[in-house]
C-alpha cells in the first residue's frame, strides 16, 4: 500500500479512469494518509473518488482539487462519510466549472478560504 510506504507524504496526486475491480471485497482496515495535505483527484473514476472522501483517513487534508460532478454526488450520496475529510479542506480546487459564491455544495466546507475554478 501507497499509505504505509509513504507514510509522511504530503501531497497526492491520482490518475485511474478505470472502475475498481475489487468493489464487492470489505476492507477492515482503514487506509490513512496521516500527513496528506493535498489531493489531486483530476482524472479518476468515481470509485476512487469515494475511496479517498469516504473511506481513507485524511487528517491533514487542507487542499483538494477535483470535479464538480464527483464531489457533489459524494456529497449528496455519503455526507456523513465524507465530512470528516472535507471538514478541514481550506482551499477547493474545481477542475470544470466556475461556481457560484453562494452554492450549497460550498457550506459542507466550514473552513474553506479559497475556492479556485481552473479552466481545462
């Protein structure tokens, strides 16, 4: 595993468009990344986006950069399993769209300074 591996890597970067094979198979351990400060979830399946929001322990995670459509079905879907990691998110980077100050998907993010949109 990346996690035990790396034990003190602070920023993580993600590319695998591909489903998760495994989907059926329960992990009893708990992935944790103690000290990632970042994650670059730009070009992945929604598998590994649940994966790293919902079910990794991401203490440290201040700085996020990802798709709209991905984090708002999370969102929508696990709110519970996913506010733990996006509780301390400071900067939200969205890779597709411009949003708007006052959008809802932005409260789930209480300690968010900065909201970037990056043109594609």
């Amino acid at each position: 595993l990346v996690s035990r591996a790396l034990p003190h890597l602070k920023s993580l970067e993600v590319f695998n468009r591909l489903e998760q094979e495994e989907k059926t198979m329960i992990t009893t351990n708990l992935i944790e990344f103690p000290h990632l400060a970042t994650l670059i979830l730009d070009d992945i399946h929604m598998d590994y986006t649940k994966q790293f929001l919902c079910r990794t322990h991401l203490p440290c995670l201040v700085e996020l950069l990802i798709h709209y459509e991905p984090l708002s079905t999370i969102i929508a879907q696990h709110p519970e399993e996913a506010r733990n990691n996006c509780s301390k998110i400071e900067f939200l980077y969205f890779v597709d769209v411009s949003t708007d100050p006052t959008d809802p998907l932005l409260n789930f993010f209480p300690t968010l300074h900065c909201k970037i949109s990056k043109s594609t």
